[in-house]
C-alpha cells in the first residue's frame, strides 16, 4: 500500500510551496490537484465554452485528456498532450478552475485520476477535498490556512515580484470570494477533515510551516 499525505486548505495558504519543499525532505512525489482543475478551466477558456454553463462544462470534459508527469519530481500538466504547466498560474484560469470544479462530471474525472496515482505512488498530495474525499485514508491529513489578509498580502507579493501591477483591495476580495464558493459548493466543499490536523501559517515562514509538517508527519 502507498503512503499518502492529504494537504488541504484555502487558496493562498501556501500548500503548493510547502507540500513540494516536503515532499523533497520526504522523497516523494507532489501531486498539485488545483493545476488539474486549472488545466481542465484552461481547455475550457481555449473551447470559449460559455462558463455560466454548468451542463456545457459537464459535456464539454469529456474531451480534455488530463495527464501528469514527474521529471525530477516536479509535475508537469498536460492538456491533450501539451504540456501547459506554464500556462496555468494566471488570475483568470485560477477563479475560473473554482467555476468549473463546481461541476460534478468534471470533479469525477478529475478524482479518478488523483485516485489512480496515490494508488501507485508514495505521494503528498494538495487541494480542497484530498483528506474528505479523495483519499479518505491517507496517512496524514493537514489542514493548511491562514488569515485571507495575509494570503492576499503573500499573493499581491508574488504577482509585484513578477512585474505584474495589481490592486490589492481586489486581490482580497477575489480571494475571499474564491473561498466562498469552494466552501459553500455542494460536491465536496472545501473542509477539514475530522482527522486533519490544523496548522495556520499567518505568522510562518514556510521552513518554519515545513518543519511543522515533517514533525506531523514524523508524529503519525
Ligand atoms: O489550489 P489552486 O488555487 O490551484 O486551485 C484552483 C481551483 O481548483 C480552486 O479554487 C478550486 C479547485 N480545486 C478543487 O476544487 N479541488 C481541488 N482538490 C483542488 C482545486
């Protein structure tokens, strides 16, 4: 049997960071499901399939072949057989993974996938619904958050560093918004597991979340 780590929690929390950077301590694989969903609302974007379309999404999935790669242990997504990794960390295709992963044909397909890898490989693996739903067995579930001023502070940083002019009133508020709707959907809401154990990285560095993290995952 495989040895799975869930990290969930909200958008800016920094699970993408910190999950690779254990993964690397660990040698193990890191599984970023939110570039699947990010992958699936690029395919949508490109198809200019109407997104106030829930039934157009649900059909419109069938199309998009989602696969991973690991070389050296980074992921790289491909859409149909393009690897579009570099592709998928813009604002739009972000709020607009959180439109399509609304959709349940989307979300089983997606699952399916993420299931098929924790099977075969050691992994940690990061999302919304990772420890609730797609690996009710994991090992070690974390729940990993902090407050939406910090994220949205940590994210105008990352965008200012790449050059990119934002507002940060909108930042926050996109956020937030964000986090709305992947808490409130009705399949499988953003959550913490009944058995993850909560770590708030407000006042964290990230060594600081990721020694955190190893001890947990030392502990369990
Ligand atoms: O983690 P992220 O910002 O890359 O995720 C983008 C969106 O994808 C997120 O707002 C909701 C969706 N998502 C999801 O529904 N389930 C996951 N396991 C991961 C992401």
């Amino acid at each position: 049997m495989s040895y799975n780590i869930a990290i969930d929690g909200p958008a800016g929390a920094g699970k993408s960071t910190i999950a690779r950077a254990v993964a690397r301590k660990m040698n193990m694989i890191c599984v970023d499901t939110g570039a699947m969903y990010r992958a699936m609302a690029l395919f949508m974007l490109r198809e200019k399939v109407d997104l106030s379309d829930g039934d157009a999404i649900g059909k419109k999935c069938a199309d998009a072949d989602i696969s991973l790669g690991f070389e050296g242990g980074v992921q790289a997504v491909y859409l149909n057989g393009e690897n579009v990794s570099a592709c998928l960390r813009t604002e739009e295709v972000g709020n607009m993974a959180s439109v399509i992963s609304l959709q349940p044909a989307v979300r089983k397909k997606i699952v399916e996938l993420q299931r098929a890898i924790a099977a075969r490989s050691d992994c940690i693996m990061d999302g919304r619904d990772i420890g609730t739903c797609v690996l009710p067995d994991a090992q070690v579930k974390i729940y990993l958050t902090a407050s939406s001023e910090v994220r949205a502070k940590r994210r105008f940083e990352e965008l200012a560093a790449k050059g990119e002019t934002c507002d940060p009133a909108k930042i926050k508020a996109d956020i937030e918004e964000r986090d709305y709707r992947d808490m409130h959907r009705e399949h499988s809401p953003l959550r913490q597991a009944a058995d993850a154990v909560m770590v708030d990285t407000s006042d964290m560095t990230i060594e600081e979340a990721v020694e955190r993290i190893s001890d947990i995952c030392k502990i369990n």
